[in-house]
C-alpha cells in the first residue's frame, strides 16, 4: 500500500483561520478511475474565496465538510491514463484537492503546454484569477479610453491583473495596497497612482489627489471603509465591480459602514456583484487574449510561492494577513 500526504478542514475557524484549523495526515493513494486519470500534484492553488466555504454554510457553492480534505484548483502531471484524451506526462490543471495525488475525471482537465508558459500560470494569470480580472472588468466595467479605473486589492493576483488590462485599454489607473512594498509593486506595473491603505489618513483625500477627475471605474477586492470613500468620488454613471470583501471574510460583526444606496442613486451607478464561474463558456477566449498580451510582454505577474504541501494551511491563512504579492502557490515538486 502506497502513502501519500493530504490536508483536511479539521474544524470550523471562527473568525481568522488557525494552523489548528486543518490537519495534514498520511492517507492510502488513490488508483485511477476509469476514464480517469491519475496525477501527481505539483502545484496547489490557495484563494481567499475559500475562506467562504469552510463556514459549514452554502454561499454560491457547497461547503466543504469537516473531515474532508480541502478543495481547489491545481496543476499536477499525469502519471496514469485511463482515457485516449491524456497521456503519461501530460500537464493538466483542473479541480482536485490539497493532496499529492489525485484520480481525476479526464473531462474536467485542461491540458497545458509548458512551452506556452510555466504550468503555475494556469492557477493565476492564466487561470481563474485573470479570468475574474479580464470578465469582471471587459464585461462588468466596461472601461473606455481615457476613464479613471480604480483598483482595491491592486497587488493581489486579480487586482494586479485588472490593472494592467485597464492600462492596456487605455486608461488611467490607481490602485491600493497594504505595504509600501505593494504600492511600489503596482507602480512598477503601469499604475498611474497607488497608496497605502494602511497609512493614517484621509482616503478621500487620497482619493482625491491620486484620482482628480473622479472614477469612472471601481474594481473592488476588499470592502470596507476604503469602499465606502471610493463610493462618494464616482462619477455620474460610473460603474462597479464587486468581486471580493476579503475585509470581512474573518470578521463578520464588523461594522458594517455606510449604506451605499443614496450615492447609487444621485451618482446613477451601476454596482454589480459576480462570480467568474458565469463566463466559464468563455474561459478559452479570456485565457487566449490573456496569453497573448503575456506573450507581448503587456501583462507581468507575480507569485508568492510556499514549498511543501506541508505548508498550504500557512499560506492560505497568509492571504489574510497580506503575505502574498500577485498568486499565492504551493509548490509539491
């Protein structure tokens, strides 16, 4: 019998996720199904939406059970085939879980060139943090050229991405993040202004030096009071983007701020909420121009990579705490 490593949802966090949260244990290997294939994990995707679906309630898609072991995207290599559509060394990047091995359906893969660009892309740029980024903002914002787009979360994987795609459409951009680090970060990728948000002061005095025409554009990560400012400098007709409130993921009793609705109206915005999963028909199209721009040099990114799977419950905890620039990995072999 072969061993192989994987890591459960051990308990419920309740409020910010702890080590104890999860467990690491050596289980029996999978074999591999029928019409399946057998892979060998090589990198685990950790993303802060996950942080909604160890709360043992339904959001948008079911809870993972306490027991189980923690599921998200990865990229792995083939080491057996039961199919004609893979074979033995295959790269493949799909849905599976925080485990070293894993039986998959054949028909849930995307096979990857690593000749096109390194496998680990698959769970960032090229994956679904830069399909949020590219839907959320084409399709969602809809920015023109010469609009003001402002970007919360702008050093994340999808915040960085939305940026760069705004600036290649012409726009002006500004973004937060949380270390001076960051800020120089996000300069150093194209971004018109950036600050820190953990700096004391004024956000809409920041606001106003950095974005002096008003926004056009918001592509909100985070939430919060930062949102709340952002809200009252919109201009008319502008349009937002809600795609994460990673603020509040560990902190459901906060505040809950300003209620938006009076600037909706008297601005005439159009706020809207998504998950990327809705354009997953047209996931081939955003990885194609996504690619392309990365070949021409028009996109860069960034990767925060932990070593061990030992390790994922440290980093997944870690995107809480800002750890990561651009996509948090954790990188098996």
């Amino acid at each position: 019998m072969s061993l192989m490593k994987r890591v459960n949802l051990a308990a419920i966090p309740d409020g910010m996720p702890k080590q104890s949260d999860f467990l690491v244990e050596d289980v029996e290997a999978p074999v591999c199904g029928a019409a399946a294939v057998l892979v060998r994990t090589a990198f685990v995707s950790v993303d802060p939406y996950l942080r909604g679906r160890i709360t043992g309630v339904r959001t948008y898609i079911d809870p993972i059970p306490v027991g189980n072991v923690m599921e998200s995207s990865c990229v792995g290599q083939v080491v057996e085939s039961q199919t004609s559509l893979f074979a033995k060394g295959d790269w493949v990047a799909g849905f599976w879980g925080w485990q070293e091995f894993a039986s998959v359906d054949a028909r849930g893969l995307i096979k990857l060139d690593p000749a096109t660009a390194p496998v680990s892309t698959a769970l960032g740029i090229l994956g679904m943090p830069g399909m949020t980024a590219y839907f959320g903002l084409t399709e969602l914002c809809q920015p023109k050229h010469g609009e003001t787009v402002f970007v919360s979360g702008a050093a994340g994987a999808v915040g960085s991405a939305v940026g760069q795609i705004a600036k290649i459409l012409g726009c002006r951009v500004v973004g937060s993040a949380g270390t001076p680090s960051k800020v120089a970060y996000i300069k150093s990728l194209g971004f018109d202004g950036a600050f820190d948000y953990h700096v004391e002061g004024d956000y809409l005095g920041l606001l106003d030096e950095h974005c002096p025409k008003g926004i056009d554009c918001f592509f909100d990560n985070v939430g919060g009071n930062l949102t709340d400012d952002v809200m009252m400098r919109m201009n008319s007709r502008g349009r937002v983007a809600v795609c994460g409130q990673i603020s509040a993921y560990n902190d459901p009793a906060q505040d809950i701020g300003m209620r938006p609705f009076s600037q909706i109206l008297v601005r005439q915005l159009r706020v809207e909420g998504f998950i990327v999963s809705r354009w997953a028909d047209r996931y081939p199209e955003g990885r194609m121009q996504m690619a392309l721009w990365l070949k021409q040099g028009k996109l860069l990114y960034e990767e925060t990579v932990y070593e061990g799977l030992e390790s994922a419950p440290a980093a997944f905890i870690g995107l809480f705490k800002g750890e990561n620039t651009g996509k948090a990995l954790v990188r098996l072999f």
